[in-house]
C-alpha cells in the first residue's frame, strides 16, 4: 500500500498558487486513476485508488502548508504504514520550473510542510520535488510562492501534471528512477532516430 501525499494550502484563494503545485499533482492521479470520491478524513481530504495493482490513497491535508505532518502523521498511523510508503509532492524554488526530482531523506530546505511532516514520522519518506522556478532575489521569493501561476505556464505544468499522473503506477511498485525517468522522456521526448536503409546487398 502507498500513501500519496499533495501540499498545498486549502481553499480556492490558494488554488493556482504556485504553492500548491502538490496538491494539483494529486487531483490528477485522482482524476486520471479514477480514484473514488474525495472525503473529509485524517485532517485532509483522501481519496481511495489502485496503481498497478497496489492499494493506494492520496491524501491532500487541509491543516494548512505549516501543519501538513498532522494529518500525514494520523493517515500513516490509522493504515500501519512506514515513512518509506509515504510519497510527497511538493514545490521546489531551487528546482527549474517544470523539472522534477524523487529523493528518500533529507533535510526540509526551508520547506514548512516537509519540515511539518518531518517532525510528525521522520526524515525517511519519499519526495517528489516540483520545480516551480526561483525569482531570482531573496525578497521576491513569498510573492512568487503564493503567487498563481501565469497562464503561460500551462505550457509546462499541464504536461508536467501529466506525465506525473500517467507514471504513478510506478510509484506504487517502488520504481521512483523509473518514474522519474519516464516523467523526464515524456516532457524531453528522444528525436527519433534515423533508419539505417543501406543495410543489404553488402552495404555497411
């Protein structure tokens, strides 16, 4: 079973903050899995699915970004789990906007939900890094954090959200290279290669 955890803050005011790029990633595993219904639970809002035969729930916590061990914390409790069945989406400043990075472990990088939920079951819990880009000055880093995407930016994120839903099957299975992998060939696809056609009759 896996846990696939979305930060973000609840509320539509919040709702195309770059901030909440994890909670957009799990509406669309939700969406393009056919998870069931959303529901109130744990402190957030869960959502019941299977990825490649595994039981999976995503779990979007409503306590707000600073808080989010919380309700990580109750829902890996209540189903027995360890801090290595938990997956969390979350925004990146130093990550590019668009890229993306899976890690186990680590320290928080000046990030108040993953600092939360470290405090809540440890350090040892999967992160799925969403690069959202950094402003480039320290003082303009909480306006572009909480501030919405562009429409521009449709022309990554869309792709990017995605690419992440169509690969979380692998998630499930514990292929995160994999997974990461095949999110970077679907948004940096290979140019196709050339045919050799002078291969007979002695050619070389």
């Amino acid at each position: 079973m896996i846990l696939l955890v979305g930060l973000g803050n609840p509320g539509e005011k919040y709702a195309r903050n770059r901030h909440n790029i994890g909670f957009m990633a799990a509406d669309e595993i939700v969406r393009r899995h056919s998870f069931s219904p959303p529901r109130a639970r744990f402190q957030g809002i869960v959502s019941e699915g299977t990825l490649d035969g595994e039981k999976a729930i995503v779990l979007k916590p409503t306590t707000y970004m600073n808080e989010s061990g919380r309700a990580v914390g109750e829902a890996m409790r209540f189903y027995k789990l360890t801090p290595a069945d938990i997956v969390v989406f979350y925004d990146e400043l130093d990550l590019e906007a668009g890229k993306l990075r899976i890690k186990t472990g680590g320290g928080a990088a000046g990030h108040n939900g993953i600092r939360s939920i470290a405090a809540h079951i440890g350090s040892e819990f999967r992160r799925v890094r969403l690069g959202i880009g950094h402003p480039g000055v320290k003082e303009r880093v909480l306006g572009h954090v909480l501030g919405d995407f562009a429409k521009a930016d449709a022309a990554w994120l869309e792709p990017l959200l995605d690419a992440i839903a169509d690969a979380a099957p692998l998630l499930a299975t514990g292929k995160d290279a994999t997974f990461a992998n095949k999110v970077h060939l679907a948004l940096n696809p290979e140019p196709e290669k050339k045919t050799k056609t002078k291969e007979k009759d002695g050619d070389s």
